[in-house]
C-alpha cells in the first residue's frame, strides 16, 4: 500500500466538488487519500474494508507482541493446562 504522491493527495476542494470520485479512487486503487486545505494536510479518507483489515492485523500484532513479552518474563502456561481450560470451556 504504498502512496502515489501524483494520485493519493487530494485538495479538500476536490472532494467537495466530487465525492463519489474520490471514495472511488480509495475502494479501487487500495490506497488512503490525503486531503490537503491550502497545502497542508486535514485528513486521511481509506476504504473501510482495508480500514477494518490494518486494524484487524494490528491487534494480531500486539497480541503476538504481548505473548512474546509474557514468554520473555518467563510467565507461560503448559500445553496441558491450556488444554485442561479449553475443556472448561462451553
């Protein structure tokens, strides 16, 4: 998901002009949008499906980091004890 600075970065102006372009733009080409007001940028328009994946993948990432931290503590639980909680489980 690399950024086209040449297609990515939208003038605020153009969205109000032409909103239907712009989400679009995001649903087909995969990629955010930065809206620019006067040069700077005010915001970020993504498609909510890759919005909910990069969020989906980041809450794998930190729980994978936090078990890491947990192993790395030396706070783990055996295989059999896990097993034993899944049976407990409805």
């Amino acid at each position: 998901m690399n950024t086209r600075f040449s297609e990515d970065i939208i003038p605020l102006s153009d969205l109000k002009a032409n909103p239907g372009k712009v989400v679009r733009h995001v649903s087909e080409a995969h990629r955010p949008v930065l809206l620019t007001s006067r040069g700077r940028g005010v915001a970020v328009v993504q498609d909510l499906r890759d919005y909910e994946k990069a969020e989906e993948e980041c809450s794998f990432m930190r729980a994978v980091v936090k078990g890491m931290l947990e192993l790395d503590q030396g706070r783990e639980t055996p295989l059999a004890e896990v097993k034993k909680r899944m049976e407990q489980c409805p």
